[in-house]
C-alpha cells in the first residue's frame, strides 16, 4: 500500500465503513443485539422520542432535551466529524440528561431514551465513565 492510500485509509469517515451495513449484531438494552442490527436510525429515534414524552408525564424538566438530543436534526448529526467543541457540547448535554434520569432509571421510558442516545451518540463509548458516576451518585454510601 501507497502512503497516501495507506493516509487516505486513516481519514476514511468511520460512518462510511461498508462494515457498518453489515453488523450482525449491535449492543442493546432493549432488543436482542441481532434484532438491534436489523433496526435503523429512524426506528431507534422513535424509540427515544416516545420514551421522552412519557419522562415528560413525570418531569418537565426534560423538556430542554427536545430540541437538542432528541431533535429532528439529530437523526443526521455524525458525531465523528464534529469539532471538539461541538462532541464536548454533546457529552456536557447527555451527563446533564443522564443526572436528570437517574430518579427514573428503573423505568421503561428511561431505556428507551438510553437506547437511542447509544446509538445516535455512541454515548457508552464517549460518556461511559460520567454515566457510571452519576448512577452511582444515586445510590448512599
């Protein structure tokens, strides 16, 4: 291999991977992981939004989320080509979003915002530590 196509192997845009097509099985909390790898993005962002409104029915409070994580827009944000600026925004609002949860943690709708910000955001890879402390904030010592 060439080093400007072994350069231009390392650029290549992970949402691009022709692997990412053909997953046989995805990470869930909800489905069984070959199941998940059937679903695509707009299944999973229903999934989140229904889950959403009924966190509403408990607190209001979580409505700020509405046009941020759970927005229209978000279906088509690809968070590995954002700016830092922006992935630290994105981090800063699910560790706000995951502290406001962790009262409803035990509840359906709870999973089913979780499972959408895992698999828009990547959020148990990029907030994995921050979503850990604060569930574990919710428990005494």
């Amino acid at each position: 291999m060439t080093s400007l196509a072994h350069q231009l192997k390392r650029l290549a845009l992970p949402q691009s991977d022709p692997n990412l097509l053909t997953r046989r099985e995805v990470a869930s909390l909800l489905f069984d992981p070959k199941d998940a790898a059937t679903m695509d993005r707009s299944t999973f962002f229903a999934l989140g939004c229904t889950g959403l409104e009924e966190l509403l029915g408990f607190e209001p409070a979580f409505l700020e989320f509405q046009d941020t994580l759970f927005s229209s827009s978000s279906v088509t944000l690809e968070r590995s080509v954002q700016s830092r600026e922006v992935n630290n925004k994105l981090d800063t609002g699910i560790s706000l979003f995951l502290t406001r949860l962790c009262p409803y943690f035990l509840l359906k709708p709870a999973h089913k915002c979780i499972e959408w910000l895992v698999h828009r955001y990547a959020a148990s890879h990029h907030t994995r530590a921050a979503g850990v402390a604060q569930a574990m904030s919710e428990f005494p010592a």
